[in-house]
C-alpha cells in the first residue's frame, strides 16, 4: 500500500478544485487547504487560513510544514508566483529546504490568447522561459488583473520556469481549456447563450469565428489528480479531442431548450459573446497523451455538460435553478 501524500491546494474551494480535493481525499492523501477563510474546506481536510498576497501571513500560517505536492489554483500574477517561489523554494529561515517536492500550478489556454494558428498550438509556443515578468506592474489592482488574466498567467509561469532552471522549486503547470459541464458552473457563460437562444435573441460572433478547446469539469479534476502525481515538468495542456465552434455550443443549448432558436449574428468590432473567438488558439494535447492520461471527447460529453449547468427547464422556458445561480454570478470569472 502506498503512503499517504501529504498534499497541499492553495485556493480552488469550489468548481473542479473541490472536485480535485474530492478525489485526493478519496485517495487516502492527507490534504490541506489554504485560502482567505471565505468558505470552509471540504470534510476530511485541514483548513489553514492566510492570505496568498501577504508573505508573512502566508509563512506564518505554514509554520515548519512540508508537502508532498502543492497544487496553487490561485495563482494570477507573477508577484504572487514571486511569493510563493520564495515561500516553496527553500528561502524561508522558519523551514530551511524546499517545502515540497512538486509544486503545480493551475495556469490557462489564454496563455495562447496572441496565437492564432491553423495547427493546434504546443506547449513550446508559449515557452515561459522566453516570457519578460514586469513585477511592478498594478497586479493588486483587480481591474488591471482581470483584464490582462492571460498576461498574469504567462508571467506566473515565467517566474516559476525561472526557479526550475536554478534548481530552487521544481514546479509544473496545467494549461487548463475551457471548462464546461456541472450544476455549480459558477461563470454564467452558457447561462449566457441559454437567454438568447430561449427567445431566438442574436448571438455575437466575430465575422471569422475561430474554434476553441474544452473540458468537461469532471475530466479536468482527474488531470489534475493525475498530474499530481507524475513527474513531468514546465508547461502541459489540458483539453478533451475535438475543438468546438460558437455554433456546436448555441447547438447544444438549443437541443435542451424546448422551441431554441440558434441566431448569430456577425460583428466587425465590439464585444462578443463568450466562446466566440477572433483568433484561433485550440491547444494540441499530444504531449500529456504521451505522458499517458486518455482524454475524452469533447462532442461526446457537450449534452451532458449543458444539462448539468442549465438544469431541468420548465414549461415557461425558465433555467432551473443551478441556471439561476450561474446567472448571478459574474459572467466575467474566469474558471478554476
């Protein structure tokens, strides 16, 4: 039998990151949380509270603990990256060496939101070793933050990649497709397209609409479980077989709605809809199918995914309730 990991997951309270401390906890690992204290951590796993931007707060809350494996959800900006390489590395005086043997971070396909590529895009075309990290840019700012969420995430990667070349934190990350699928679908992004569809009401695309890579919430909470434990480092993709078009996803959403009508309409400039992509950046996953995770199909699962965000629909056309909830969320969140 193998020994119990000592495991800890930074943030990722809700979505696929309780799904992942679901399947850790079900494992045998002993897992810690760490976030802000805002919502309590799943039964069976310890809580520490601290703030992941306060570096004191976050050495005093660790104390002289050491982890088999740190997964960061969290992790946005290359200041918060900075902290933790400090934290994780082996620089800390309260806990000499490195506190872990693997540290993963949960990074993004928006890493690639400047490619725009017939081939699926590889993990070497967004080589953190090459990404410039601007420390002093305004990444506290949440406006800033949100608005430049695939630029953090490059940088994050960048400084961890710098760490790994001088030996002081052996890291990975998971770039992460977009995430579809589950009744606590917290984004509102399908809720979106279910409002439109439901009265026939357009659907912005750009007037060239590019494809784009998924993965169903489930699938997304077995890679990272899986990528906990292997050895791999640097940057991995993470996305179901087959890229979807703005039209397969309003397609879905029409099928579960009673009398949907499916309307895009194309835009030159201006915002459009969530999932409708000017630049094309679906990410090949060939190198984690090497390393040997089977992942599944995207056109497969999309149904199911719809009915479990949207929720059973009424006679009057109304999303049930988890559609209620996603509605209330902000649309504009990205997943984790």
């Amino acid at each position: 039998m193998e020994k119990a990991r000592e495991v800890l997951v930074i943030g990722g309270n809700r979505y696929f990151g309780k799904r992942l401390i679901a399947r850790l906890l079900a494992a045998g690992d002993r897992v810690t949380v760490l976030n802000r204290g805002s919502a309590p951590p799943p039964a069976g796993a310890e809580h520490l509270v601290a703030d992941r931007d306060d570096e004191s707060a976050l050495r005093a809350a660790l104390g002289t603990r050491r982890f088999d494996v740190v997964v960061d959800q969290v992790c946005y900006t290359p200041r918060q990256a900075d902290i933790a390489v400090r934290v994780f590395g082996g620089t800390d005086p309260t806990a000499p060496g490195p506190r872990t043997g693997r540290y993963l971070m949960t990074s993004t396909v928006e890493v690639y939101e400047y490619e725009d590529s017939i081939a699926p895009v590889r993990e070497t075309d967004v080589d953190p070793r090459d990404i410039a990290v601007d420390l002093e840019l305004p990444w506290d700012d949440a406006e800033f933050r949100e608005a430049h969420y695939g630029e953090g995430k490059r940088q994050a990667e960048a400084v961890f990649a710098a760490a790994g070349e001088r030996g002081a934190l052996p890291w990975a990350s998971v770039r992460v497709a977009h995430v579809l699928g589950g009744a606590d679908d917290f984004t509102g992004r399908l809720t979106h397209y279910a409002d439109r569809v439901r009265v026939g009401a357009p659907v912005s695309v750009p007037r060239v609409n590019r494809p784009a890579t998924y993965i169903h919430v489930e699938e997304i909470a077995d890679f990272l479980y899986w990528a906990a434990g292997q050895e791999f480092t640097g940057p991995l993709n993470a996305a179901s077989h087959q890229a979807l078009t703005t039209e397969d996803l309003c397609e879905a959403v029409a099928a579960h709605l009673p009398g949907g009508e499916v309307v895009l309409r194309e835009v030159e400039v201006g915002e459009v809809s969530p999932f409708a992509f000017r630049r094309a950046y679906p990410m090949d996953n060939s190198r984690a199918v090497r390393l040997g995770f089977g992942f599944g199909h995207s056109r497969r699962w999309l149904a199911r995914a719809v009915a479990e965000t949207l929720g059973a629909v009424e006679t009057t056309g109304a999303v049930g309730a988890s559609g209620a909830v996603a509605a209330a969320e902000s649309a504009g969140v990205p997943c984790r």
